[in-house]
C-alpha cells in the first residue's frame, strides 16, 4: 500500500483519457435523462454508482468529467488509507457510518458493492484487500490547560460517540479506558496518546485508492477535462472544458472536492483547508508488531495513526488546518496547492514537529526516526463539519455535493443513496419519485429528511463551529504561504482556475 505520488514530489501534467464501456441501464438515445458529475471522487463516483443501480436507471445516462486522469493525485479520496467508524457525537453520522461499515464488511444483504469490496479478502490477496476491522482507540487529553482551552469540547465528543457506537454496534464492541496505562496496553506498540477514551472494536480502516477503484469499476465512461465555464449563465445546460468541448446536460452535479469554493460561488458554505500527513518507512519486524494495533485518534490535538500497510505507517493530523488564500473570480478564497501544481511546496515545521510528537508518544522505539514523505490533503470545509449537499440557489438545474470536511469518504458505499435522494426531492421543496436505491436500510427512526436539513444550502453566515472533532488551535494552523506576496501566489495556482 503506497502513499499517493504527490508524496514523492512527482510531476504531472493534465491528460485526457477515455474509459469505453456500459453502465447499467445506460443508452445514448434523446429522450434519456442526462446528467452530468463534475468530478470522479466520493460525492461523484458514489451519485453515479447510486443512479446506476437504480429502477430509474434505463432512462438515465450519465456522464463524469474529472480534471485529472483516475484516480487523481491531488484528490484527498486517492491515499493509502482512510478512517471507516461509526464513532460520531451525532446519531445522524453515527447511523451512516453503521450503515456503511456493513457494506465495507460484506454483511449479507449488501448487495454486489458488498461483495466487490470483500472479494479480494476472500480470496487472500492480501495487496488488493480493502477493509481492516482492527479496531479504533478515541481519545482526549485531561489535564488542566487543555480543560480550559477546550472548554470540556473533547470530552464531550469521545463520551457522546462511546454511546452511538454502542448504540449502533451493540455494547460488546466498546471497552472505556480510564487512563493513560489502559489506553498504552489496547494499542500494544510501547506508547499510547490522550488520557481517557474508549476503544471500539468494531471501526477500522480501508485502502482508499483500492475502494475508489472498486467503486470506479461500476463507472466505465468517464473523460478527463479541465473545467472551464458554465455554458449559460442562470440556466445551466452544460459545462465546457478547457479543450473548447461542451458536455450538455439536463443536471450538473458539481463534486469538486476542495477546488469548489474557486470554480462556484459557494458564499460562506465551503472553505479549502490543508491538512498534513507523514509517512514513515519500517522494517518488516517492525511490520509484524504494530499491524494489529488498532486505529489511534487524540481529539485534544487532533493526531491519529493508521496501522501500517507494506511496511508504512502514516500519521497525520484532523485540525482546522492550513489556507492558501488567493485571489479568485469569486474574491478571496483558500485553493488547494499541491506538490504536482507547485513542486516548489515546502511542508510546514510546526506541522512535521507535530506528527513526530504523535509517533515519539505512540511508538517509542521509532523516535525521531524521519518521514520518508509528506503531504497536505486538501478537505472542503464547512462551517458545521456537515456536507454540502444541495441545489445551487443561483442556478437552475445546478447541483452542489461537496464538503466532505474530512470525514465523508467512510460513507463511501451509501453516500450517494442519500445525495439522490435529495436530488430527486427537487429543489425549494418540490418532490418527485425518489428512487429505490442500493444502500442498506437503516435500523435506527432517523428520517432521510435529516440528512436533507443538515446538508442544506445555507444563504445566511454561519459562524464557523465545526462538528467538534477537530483538534489543535481553534484558528486553524495558518497560511501555507505567509510571507508570499499575493500576487505570486496567484500566478503558482493560476492554471488551477
């Protein structure tokens, strides 16, 4: 399991590519529905695996468009690993990472994504597994200082998931640790991080790139483009690519990811922020011995390591993150910069002296030892931490499905069930047939129409609270750029927009 290119300072330059083949139920006769995904990411690809299999599908044909060649380098959804838990302080998420963790583990019931996802567990090839069910340990630090920065924010959120992933996984699944020296004993490296929290045996982690290409497997026609413009200006029919090309369509779903806030305006809704990861080479003894441990996340400074994969273990950090403000068509706004768009891209000291600190308390036999590379993964923010999942309130036939804020690539499997089901309840309250669609059926009363709410556009400001799950310093970690005058920076990002 390798750590993206980007990691490697790698260069790339934009290709146009075509997949030919069939999706279900698809056609290229007139009177179809055409709708067309702006971007082969979680929000894309899961939209169209949703439509794709559903009774609608016949009457449908869809098209995804991507900047990049699949799966893209600079999209925070192609990485070694991802999180995968139903460890949430809200019910709403709690349920949909319940509901997805049967599909991430081949539940019968589930369907053939269920089976995809598992077959090459099933089968022992172990290079091409997606999901591990090892474990996840949440924590917070209690101590004094933290008390009063925090305001009790951690403890809150660690007590109020223990209970919906009882809740959601049944009370077996939970263990509490009490103190540093149980939470050092669960993990079984030699170190341990935070000084209460629980452990859920139940939450693990998935191959990403892996799991989008599973996925991708069910979404054989896709072009690679360079977004341009819209086609009209308040009735969207279309988008046309850099290349002079024009994709018509009667709905665009914009899933953009972090380069949406630069291509929409998305008003307050969305914001980029960059988030840093580090990965470290080990032996493979030293494989042998941390593989079994169990996710470890702190709340308090928002660190967390995945169990190593073909001897590489990757740290990284959950915080409000780095900017990199830049003047756009929309006014400023923070634009993803990658190694591939700026191979110039210095990683941030504060951030490297802060994922080492993560490896000295959890692995005290790796101390000091260096990364072996680096990255910064770009989240869409929100204000709240929910997605954007909504239709554009500017343009017609214009839909948003954005804001991941870093946790929405666990939802993987049943995202894109909920996301059409708000398409298809229309815009400002207008209802047509929702479709049938794959994703397991949820145990728990929680209604569709709350996803809906929590998704929703917001035309007011709202103040930036986030979800709580946030560690580090509540203004975020800064600019990558601080002592760059604005006007190289937009020249670096320029081609970008």
């Amino acid at each position: 399991m390798k750590p993206p290119q980007s990691v490697n300072n790698a260069r790339q330059k934009p290709q146009v590519t075509r997949i030919n083949g069939h999706l279900r139920g698809m056609g290229s006769t007139n009177d179809k529905r055409r709708i067309l995904i702006v971007g082969s990411g979680v929000f894309g690809l899961s939209t169209a695996h949703a439509y794709l299999h559903s009774p609608n599908a016949r009457n449908i044909e869809i098209t995804i468009i991507d900047a990049r060649p699949f799966p893209s380098h600079e999209s925070s959804s192609n990485d070694s690993s991802r999180i995968v838990r139903s460890d949430y302080k809200d019910p709403l998420y709690a349920r949909l990472g319940a509901d997805a963790l049967k599909i991430w583990r081949g539940a019968p019931g589930t369907g053939n994504l269920g089976l995809a996802l598992t077959k090459a567990e099933r089968e022992g090839k172990e290079s091409e597994r997606v999901y591990w069910q090892c474990g996840l340990t949440l924590v917070y630090n209690d101590d004094e200082k933290e008390r009063k920065v925090r305001k009790g924010k951690d403890e809150e959120y660690v007590k109020k998931s223990m209970d919906n992933a009882r809740h959601f996984e049944g009370p077996d699944a939970v263990r509490v640790l009490h103190n540093f020296e149980e939470i050092k004993k669960v993990q079984g490296t030699g170190g341990g991080s935070g000084d209460w929290g629980y452990v859920n045996l139940k939450s693990g982690f998935v191959n990403a790139e892996r799991a989008m290409v599973v996925l991708r497997e069910e979404v054989a026609r896709r072009e690679s483009r360079s977004i341009e413009d819209f086609v009209s200006k308040k009735k969207v029919r279309g988008v046309k690519t850099k290349d002079g090309k024009v994709y018509e369509a009667d709905l665009v779903v914009f899933a953009t990811g972090a380069w949406t806030p630069s291509l929409l305006d998305v008003g307050g809704n969305a914001m980029a922020t960059g988030q840093v990861i580090a990965y470290l080479d080990i032996t493979e003894e030293e494989q042998k011995k941390y593989e079994n441990m169990p996710v470890i996340l702190n709340l308090t400074d928002g660190t967390f390591v995945i169990p190593p994969r073909d001897r590489i273990l990757k740290v990284a950090a959950h915080t409000n993150g780095y900017r990199n403000t830049v003047e756009t068509r929309y006014g400023k706004r923070s634009v993803p910069v990658t190694h591939l768009s700026n191979p110039k891209l210095v990683f941030p000291k504060a951030a490297e002296a802060l994922l080492h600190k993560a490896i000295n308390e959890n692995f005290p036999a790796l101390v000091d030892r260096p990364f072996s590379g680096t990255r910064i993964c770009w989240y869409t923010d929100t204000p709240t931490g929910d997605f954007l999942v909504d239709y554009h309130p500017k343009f017609q036939n214009l839909f948003v499905a954005t804001g991941g804020s870093g946790h929405a690539f666990k939802f993987l499997p049943v995202l894109g069930d909920e996301i059409v089901k708000i398409i298809e309840a229309g815009p400002k309250g207008s209802r047509r047939n929702t479709p049938q669609t794959t994703g397991v059926k949820s145990e728990t009363a929680t209604s569709d129409e709350g996803y809906k709410e929590a998704w929703k556009w917001r035309k007011t400001s709202t103040a930036w609270t986030g979800d709580g799950s946030r560690g580090g310093q509540e203004e975020g970690d800064g600019e990558l750029f601080p002592n760059v005058p604005q006007e190289a920076k937009v020249e670096v990002i320029k081609a970008k927009l």
